[in-house]
C-alpha cells in the first residue's frame, strides 16, 4: 500500500453553491501571506466531481460574492495576526 503524501491544505474555505474559494497561509520573512485559488465544482455524467478553474457568464455574480467574503475573512485572519503579534510583543 502506497504511503499518502501530506499535501498542504487550505487554511480554510469559502462555499456558495459550485464556487469555491481556498484561502493559502505562506509564510515569508516579514510573517504570512495569504493567497486564494478559485475553483468551480461540477458533477461529471458518471457521478464523479471534478473542478475548474474557468467560469461561465452565469458563474461570475457567484464567483464576485465569494472573492467578497474571502477577501473579508482574509482580513479577518491578518487582524487576527496582527493582534497576536502586539500581544507577544507587549508581553
């Protein structure tokens, strides 16, 4: 039986329907990066899901709106950061 690689996972996702957005922690010399992947989920004809990186007219309303809520909850994840590093250094 084959060993399972640990691939990196996303530090978190965001879902509306088939648009799915995942938020990418990197760390860098002055601290953590986020970057975000998008990806559009589909069901083949044989029942197996797949995904995407290219979007139909009718996605784009949905992908805005997820770009929207993770563009928050990575600034969400920066404040948070930033909050533990003035903790640690008023400490």
């Amino acid at each position: 039986m084959a060993k399972k690689q640990n691939k990196p996972q996303p530090v978190e996702e965001v879902r509306i329907g088939s648009i799915k957005a995942a938020i990418w922690r990197n760390e860098g010399e002055s601290g953590p990066r986020f970057n975000v992947t998008f990806q559009r989920l589909y069901r083949t004809e044989d029942g197996k899901w797949l995904s995407t990186n290219s979007f139909s007219r009718d996605d784009l309303l949905v992908l805005m709106k997820v770009a929207d809520a993770t563009h928050t909850r990575v600034m969400q994840l920066v404040g948070e950061i930033r909050e533990q590093r003035q903790e640690h250094s008023a400490a």
